[in-house]
C-alpha cells in the first residue's frame, strides 16, 4: 500500500547570505510517498520518497509546477509557480491541443512566463487575488533579486477583471523590475475581452510595451484573437497574433495564424490538432502542425 | 488529504524549429498531486505541484519511465518509454535482483535500450502492438532525428511472438536508422524461444547484426540462455551470454555467466542475490556480485 | 483514476566496474503512478510515470529523500537517505519554521549531513536501529568509496540513547573515513541531553572534534542549546550555538542566537517566524530573519 503526506512553507525572509541582500519570498514543499508491507514472517518493509521543490532559493527562480496557498473570505495568497497578474483577466490558449504551436506565445510577447521571447521578462513568485462578485483583483509580484538576469530586481503585475453574464473584459499592466541598460525593461499594459454566446467563443488581447531607457528592446505592441465554433463532440478553433517593434532590430516582428480542432471522445479524451504559420524569435514564415490525442484523468 | 490527477498528450508533429526538420513524435505528461487543509477558523490551505515529463523534445531522448497508450479491440498504440518491438518476444531478465550484474546485457548487445554498449543504438518512443490469440505482433519507431548521435534518423523495430501452451517462439528485427559513416548503423535480427515446463524455465535469443557499410560496429552475433528452478519459495537461476564481433578492434567479444538465487518471503519480498563473470566494455573477467532485499508494494 | 505501485532493492554488491573496486551498498526504487480512463466507445487510454532513485550509485552520494527499510524485532536496518547514528540520540531543529535560519547547523559543525559548513564529512547511506525499553543503539555506515571527496573510504557512526519519563540523555560517536592528507579526516564525539517538562522543553549537544593528523581542519568543539515554552497554541524558541576551532585558520569561529515563535491554527496550519545574528561560513554576524507559514497535510 502506498499513501501520500505533504508539508509546505510559504513566506519572506532575509538569510544573509552572498546571493542577495533584502527580503525574498520562501516557499518549499516536501511531497512524501511511504509504501509499505509486510512478510509471511510478520517482518515489515517498506520505502519513503519524497519530491522536495525549492521554488525561490535557486539562483534561478523555476516555474516548475508547484505552488502553496492559504486562502478565506479576504482572497488568496498564493506563492510559488503562480500566475502572474495581468495575464489574469484572460489568458489565451494555443493551436495544436499537443506541445502547442506557439501561436499564443506571438501575442504574449510582452506577458506572462514566456514573455519576451528567449528573454525572461516576467516570471512571479506571489500571487495576490481578491474576488467580489462580478470583479476579480490580482497582483503578482517577485519578490528578491533570485533571477539570472543582471539587475533583476522585484517586479511586479497587476490585473482587473469584471464578468458580466458569460463575457469579460479586463485590463493588466506589469513592470519587470530589471535594470534598463543591461536587460528588457518596460511596461506592459493589456487589454482584454472575451465571451462564451452560444456556440461561438472569442477572446482578444491587446498589448502597449512602453521600455525603459535604455532597454534592448524597442517600445511594442502585441495583439490577439482566439476565435472557436463548438457543434457537438467537435470544436473548431482559429487565432490570429501580431507582435511590432517600433524600431526592430534584434527584435523583430513577429505573425502567426493557426487553425485547430478537438473531437472529444468522451471520458477525458479528444482527437486534437491543428496547423499555423509562424514568424517568430524561431521560425521565419513555417507551416508547423500536430496531431494526436489528450487525455486527462 | 492528498489526491491526483494528471494530463497527458501523444501524437506527432513539426514545429519547424532549429532542431528538427520533419515530423517528430510528441508526447507530454503531467501529474499533479494537490493537498488540502483547513484551519479551526476554516482558512483554506494547501498545495499543487506537477511533474511534468517531455518525452521527446529534449534534445537527448529519454526512457524515464514514462508512456501515454490508447488502446482498443485493434491493439494498443503507446508513446514515450515503451517497449522496443523486437524485445517484444522475449527480453531477459538479469542474474542478482539488485541493480543487475550485467550478464543478460552481453545477450542484447544488439538489441534494447542498451544496445552497442555505451552507444545507444535503439531507443524508441512510439510502440504498435497487436494480439490476437496466440500471436502478438509489435512494430516500435523513433520518429524524428532528437537523438544524440549525429546523422540519427528514424529507426524501427519488428516483432512477432507465437504462444503455445507455456512455451513461445518469437522473432524480432530491427534497424537503427542511424549515419553509417559515423556511427554504429546496422539491422539485428533476433531469434527468441523459452517457456515453463513445471518447475523449469527457460528463454533463449539468438542475434545476427549485419553492420552498415562505414558502420564503426562489425558484423556480430550475440546469444543468451536463462534458465532457472523453483521450489517452493526458493527460485535458482543461471544464465549464459556471449557476444562475438566478426572482426572485433574497438569493439571486442564479451562473455558473462551467473548463477543466482531468490527466496520468496511473501507479501512482496524476497531475499536475493547472485554472482556472475563477466567480459563486456567495462569489465574484463571481473566476478561480480550483489546479496540484499527485493521488495514490491 | 490514479493509482500508485512501487518496487525497492536495498543490498550490498560488486560491480567490479572503473568507479570502486570494492563492496558498495546498492539501494533503487521505482514508484510508478498509473492512470486510466476510458471514452464514450469503450477505448482505453492511460499514462504510466515512474518516479527511480538510484540512491548509491551516483559518484556523488545523494541524500535525496529517499529511503527503504525491513524490520522486526531485532531492529531496523534502513538503506539510503538515512540518519547518520550519532545525531540519533538528540538532533535539533532549527530556528524561523521556513527554511530554517541555519542556527543549528553551528551547533552541528562535526556531525550530520551538513558537517563541516560547505565540506561533505558525514553523509551515511545504512542505518541500523535496535530500540529495547528505555535504550536506543544505532550504527549508521557509507559503505563503498561513491563520495566526491579524494580519497573518501567507509564512514561510519554509532548512536546511543537512554530515555526516562519524557527526557533522555545520550552519545554519539563518528569517524568520517575521508583521506587525512587531503580533506577533513577524523572522529567527533557528541553527548546529548534533554526534555519536556511542562510547558518547557529543552534541548543540549556538545561535540568534541579530534582531527586525523593532515586534515584541513583543526581540533575543535561545539556546543547548542534549544530551549522552548508552550502557552496554548503558541510555542515560543531560543536557541543558542556556538563551534570554536582550536586553531582556526581557514575554519573559524562560528556563533549564532536566534529567537523564534509558532502560533498552531489547527488542521495542520501555523504562523511561524524567528530572527538570528550568525556567525558562520557564509555570513559575518548578520541579522537574519524569516516570517509566513507551514502547513502539513
């Protein structure tokens, strides 16, 4: 027989030591697996594993999965692998069902775990979130200089979004807190709508980067739209994403269309696929696809 | 309380990176343990972390232990770490019941995960097997060059195994899909046969490998004999293994032997152990051994 | 749904490979989770993820969380991630409830797997236990030279411990078996005593530290006391350590105080938090501090 038992921490703290010098945020989780049995002998046996995760003490922080919280009529406080604030009010999903194809990640550009390309602009570690009815607030922020980027300070993102029967719309800014004349700096502010009529779904973004002095990269705007049709087990689903430099040099712009569908097979399975054509940081005008199936248990 | 869920997709596709230029399988899963709490004032507490496993876009493709499969009255088809087909009528098992000492790696020297050694010669990632009363045929693939080796390609494997009564014979063929003028290129055939006769076992394979032309491997043959008696709760075992290179330079002939013993102590432990001699690209004639515990839960 | 399995080996053995030319404990488990589902059609479809640990034969030794064990009546002997015998009798926890501060690591200096600050002195993988009434007797072991250390060898500690009403006294004793003329050779003997009584509870360990003759660290000593008082649901904590080198050189002196507080919310959940001035390898009489809280499911 096999059973689970789990310990975390969550907080701030200073440990003085050489990596950095002000308050970090603290988070650890022990997930114990102990199995156990017993010989015809009436002699025990047994073994006890257990997946340690350090979220915020790695000099790079990880966005691996894992996260704490404690929550009640006040919100909740979130550490860890949480989401970052202005992607709350509606982030995207991709073409493809698989890996993904990567169209999201054009219109996401300036947001959020990937944004910024190969670069690591935000990536938070504490996720404030208070709903009230039709409003939901958030702010996100990471706390401590743990990043690998030179001069990562505390950024920090903020989100607003309100619901009104099955629409939204919402808005996010986040600042990365690195230092302008080494890194990406900037600001980003995002619009937001979406909905569910009917049959027909759609989601939109609308991205403003503003970059600090200095900044390898050029002021930007980011936009997206996620567009799906559902008639019985089958979904069809099309996105559009644009990313423009105001001055590309390194940082080029980036387009990316795709087209996808999903047949659900009933009990947590789908036949899924889809096909798009991307410019990216990677790829230059390609048709990618995938195809296969997900499941979910 | 801690509880379990997971996703997980399969299926293939390009992504039209720097990688890779066709077709590459994709597999990923996720599970996700969630813990959850209550405090006497009734604040909600708990955790979430996800492990999370990419098969086959890490640049080295990995056997972690794991693997997605759908399946259905027209066979099963599995991804990630799956049986290579031609293993399929009849791997070994090792002699010690610890780690292994090693012998039954001198018989699949062309053959399985370990196959050619430190090289790495067959490693699959998607897997088709089909049974239908006594026959059960498998065809296994690597799809799309994301091995280490340079000039891998997409390599294959057969299978077909015959069941009658306890007995079975099988054969198995494979080619690795690799650069012959760089590495170990070549196709294995394999012969299998064994079964349970009463308080006997036996399993016996017979590998012919017809090396590329430019292959660094020569033409080889391996063979391997398990046998082993059971009384009661006592299990002996002895195996013989031999691996002959045509024209042996840098990779030489191998042999190894061992006799080992299990002793069942019920509940799912045994006590086990063995020893063996063994030739092969690490050891030369070295006797090797390992004593301990088995358990299963 | 997601169930869990598992196997575990735990033994002794020789692999005759380049690595060690001698006896090596061998200890690997396997816990794999399996998930299943079926869809509308009555198709089958599932993951399978196996979490292994090699715990010894890595070169370097991890004390990774992981451990397996048989026991009965004539004790327990535990292979792995296991407690070094000599810290069996009294270890101490830390101050701050997080991360932990590092106060009792001071205390610690020679025994344990933190011994020796950023050097590796005690790190055992076999741990047997025999507890008969009021006495504990232990004797822990690194069998086979798997350590990063030059010259490394079989370490070995023993542990014993008398336990009367709800205190104890107790002595322990570990030789690390590392090269003298190149690392941090020679034996440490630590006496241990403490208690609960009442709401106070109490704890002390003194360790004296013989230095093999050419060992970079010279003769020394170290001392802890951690002393708590529980009123309802709070429990506040002092602790005080201290580990002088007789000739301090390349290893200083190091000191450390820290106070600290724990408030139980029930279900599992507290408030912690401490602060400490250290002293130690890493950080020159800081104020160090951490705040948030701890949950157990």
């Amino acid at each position: 027989e096999i059973t689970f038992s789990g310990t975390a921490v969550m907080g701030v703290g200073d440990n003085g030591d050489s990596l950095d010098n002000s308050a970090r945020s603290v988070m650890e989780t022990y997930l114990t697996a102990t199995a156990s049995g017993e010989t015809d002998t009436g002699l025990s046996f047994g073994l006890e594993s257990t997946f340690a995760t350090y979220t915020t003490d790695d000099e790079e922080f990880t966005d691996d999965g894992t996260s704490v919280f404690i929550s009640g009529a006040w919100g909740k406080l979130s550490m860890g692998d949480v989401t970052e604030a202005d992607e709350m009010p509606g982030s995207f999903s991709d073409i493809g069902g698989l890996s993904g194809l990567g169209v999201d990640d054009v219109a996401e550009t300036y947001t959020g775990d990937e944004a910024a390309g190969e670069f690591d602009r935000e990536s938070h570690d504490v996720n404030y979130t208070y709903s009230g009815g039709a409003l939901t607030a958030a702010i996100s922020a990471q706390i401590g200089a743990q990043g690998d980027l030179d001069g990562e300070g505390d950024g920090y993102a903020l989100g607003l979004k309100y619901s009104f029967g099955d629409a939204y719309v919402g808005i996010g800014y986040n600042d990365d807190g690195v230092d302008a004349y080494t890194d990406v700096a900037g600001s980003a502010t995002t619009l937001y709508a979406g909905g569910t009529f009917g049959a027909f779904g759609v989601k939109a973004m609308y991205t403003d980067f503003s970059a600090d002095t200095g900044s390898i990269l050029p002021d930007g705007e980011a936009f997206g739209l996620h567009v799906s049709y559902t008639v019985e087990a089958l979904t069809l689903m099309a996105q559009y994403a644009q990313s423009d430099a105001e001055n590309p040099v390194s940082f080029e712009n980036y387009e990316a269309f795709g087209v996808g569908a999903a047949y659900d097979l009933g009990g947590g399975a789908s036949v899924v696929g889809g096909v798009a054509q991307i410019t990216d940081w990677d790829r230059d005008d390609e048709t990618v696809w995938e195809a296969g199936f997900s499941f979910s248990f």
